[in-house]
C-alpha cells in the first residue's frame, strides 16, 4: 500500500469503531425499562463476535480466501435452497423463509452474499482484465449470479437481490467494464422487480403505498420520532416512542431512536461516520497496489455506504419499505459478522504489496499507485 494508504485504513477502522459504540449507546439508552443491561450484553456479544470475524478474516493469507469462496457460495446457495424446501431447516419471519436458529440466536445466510460475493466478483475481475472486454464472461458471470441468489429472490427478498445487482454493476465499473456492457444487469434489475411486483403481494403492497405519498405505519411513528427529538433531543434515555412504539426501533430503525433522543446532532454525527467511513474507504482503494485489493476495498465500502444510505432512506420516508439493518449501529449479529468478516478481507486485500510489474495505475485508472514491481 502507497504513502497515505495506511493512514486511510485507520481512519476506516476508527469511523466502524466510532459507530459501533454509537450502536450500542443508543441501544441501551432506547431499551425499555429493566432491559439496559441485557441489552448492553447482547450488544457486547455481537461486537465480539464482529470483532473476532475481522480478526480471522484479516489474519488469513490474502490469497486464500480467493481460493476458497467458490465454494462457500456453493455452500450458501445450497443452506438456502435447504431453507425453501425444508420447513424444519429454517424458519419465517415477516413473511419470509430466511432465518435459521441455533439456540436462543438466529442467523440469516443470504447476507453472507453481502461478504462473499463481493470477494467472488473482485477477485474475478483481478484475475484476468480482458474478461472485463468480453460479453461472453460477463454473460457467464451473471448467471452465476442470477443462480446464486434465485433461493434469495424465493423467500421473498426482492430488496436483498436489487441491492446485490447494484453493488454488482459498480464494482464491475470500478474494474472496467464499459457502460454499455453494464446495460444487461439494469435490464435484470427492472425484471427482478416486475417479478417481484407480480408474484408477492407484499412488495406490490409496498410500492403501491410508497407511490401513492402515504407515509406507512413505520415511517409515520419515526417521523414523529423526528419531530420530537427537534435539533438536540429529549436526552438519553427520555425517548417516549421506544418499547415498540417505533416498530423494530431496536434494529432496522435505531435511526429514528437516535432522532427522538439525540436530536439533529446525533442523526448528524451518524451521518457524518459514514461519510468519512465512505471517503476513507475510497482512499484506502485508490492506494492499494493490487488490484485485488483495491477492487475489493471498493467493493467492501460500497456494500457498507449502499446499506446506510438505504436505511436513512427508509426510516426517513424516502425509499419503499426494506428490512435493511444500519451498518454497525443496529442490532444485529448477521450483519455483523458478515460486514465484520468483509472489511477484515478488504483491510488485508488493500496492504497486500503488488506482485505484478505492471502497475495497478495502468489496469484500473483510478487508483494512485505507482510502487515498483
């Protein structure tokens, strides 16, 4: 990694670490009466284990990691082929097949497609430039992809494939690939939501209401949540529409949590987190020497700053309805250890010293460095 690289990596790190406190923070101060210590142990258990996925995945060999995710995603296409078909593997929850539960904790396996196939694609771009130019790889690579996630696109989770098809297309925009070779995936966009809109009511139902201007019952209460926080807030503590009030207030919408009892300050800090967390990623790329690294640094702070914007979006009225957590902030160990686990492989991609003679510089030109071979 060139001069400044290991300077954006720590400021990387310091904004997820600033987040997750801030996570767990407001998470204590929001949790109903009598809860506070049991919340702050389940937030502790979760950074733990977000912690220790980084660890791990830092500490491996850079390389191996590249061997060995087309396997892993066989593995993931095959639990949630496993959680269709079976009643007994997995079970529902608002309206859809995607959790399982191991004891008194529950995981949810497609969003380890946030971690993985982020991996898959960046180091199927790196390996060999010219498939970028070729519509016949790119052809072959989305339907791997449309493969990968048909069991998630099943449960219903329209919004989950939607998000990947996007940090698809600008990864392999990052790497490359020409605009007009980019035009297929929009065109799989649309489909997957006509599909969507024709075979599950319940997202008909979302984008009908969300169309129509009517705010839903969840952004009305965080709406509310807003007006009452105003600019500095009702203090720690002093929120009156936690204890379900705000419905998922603990996870999908902390947001509005952090609004009623922080203020305009505290949504704004939060803001504020990941935009530098978004800037800070964006240098730590640029500086890598590898262009594994480099696109999957890329990547990994794209599926980091696509998740938050979308959650602000929705808890704020502005998107449709999306069971989306807010990156490090909520509540939620899946989440964690998959977002955890990707900016371990990112962070070790991204210092890895190039091998080539060819400088990173010449093959993706948006990057800076221009070490020797």
């Amino acid at each position: 990694m060139i001069e400044g690289g290991s300077r954006a990596v720590q400021g990387l790190l310091t904004t997820v670490i600033l987040l997750a406190l801030m996570g767990v923070v407001a998470g204590v101060s929001a949790a109903p009466p009598g809860q506070g210590w049991s919340t702050l142990a389940m937030h502790a258990i979760h950074l733990t284990l977000g912690a220790a996925a980084f660890l791990f995945a830092y500490t491996l060999p850079a390389d191996g990691p590249r061997r060995a995710v087309p396997g892993i995603l066989v593995l993931l296409f095959l639990v949630l082929m496993g959680m269709l078909l079976s009643d007994k593997f997995g079970h529902s929850s608002h309206a859809a097949e995607r959790w399982i539960r191991i004891g008194e904790f529950t995981l949810q396996p497609s969003v380890f497609l946030q971690c993985f196939w982020p991996l898959a694609l960046a180091s199927w771009s790196a390996k060999d430039p010219l498939r970028l130019t070729q519509p016949r790889e790119l052809t072959r690579l989305m339907l791997v992809f449309a493969c990968l996630v048909s069991p998630v696109l099943l449960q219903p989770d329209l919004g989950s494939v939607i998000i990947l098809l996007g940090i698809t297309t600008f990864t392999l925009l990052f790497a490359g690939v020409s605009i007009q070779l980019l035009k297929p995936i929009v065109f799989l966009s649309f489909l997957a939501l006509g599909f969507g809109l024709l075979f599950f009511p319940h997202v008909d139902s979302r984008i009908t209401q969300f169309l129509s201007g009517g705010p839903g019952f969840q952004v009305q209460r965080a709406n509310e949540a807003f007006a009452f926080g105003g600019f500095s807030g009702l203090g720690p503590g002093r929120g009156m529409m936690k204890n379900g009030w705000v419905p998922e207030g603990d996870t999908d919408f902390i947001l509005a949590l952090i609004a009623e009892e922080w203020g305009i300050l505290g949504t704004g800090f939060i803001w504020i987190l990941f935009v530098a967390l978004t800037l800070f990623g964006v240098m730590a790329a640029r500086r890598a020497e590898r262009r594994y690294g480099a696109l999957l640094m890329a990547a990994a702070t794209l599926v980091i700053s696509v998740q938050a914007v979308l959650n602000m979006a929705v808890v704020t009225g502005i998107a449709p309805p999306k069971g989306l957590p807010l990156p490090f902030v909520s509540r939620g160990g899946t989440s964690m250890l998959a977002l955890a686990a990707l900016l371990g492989f990112a962070v070790k991609a991204a210092r890895e010293a190039r091998r080539s003679k060819v400088p990173v510089e010449n093959l993706i030109s948006w990057t800076e460095s221009n070490a020797p071979g």
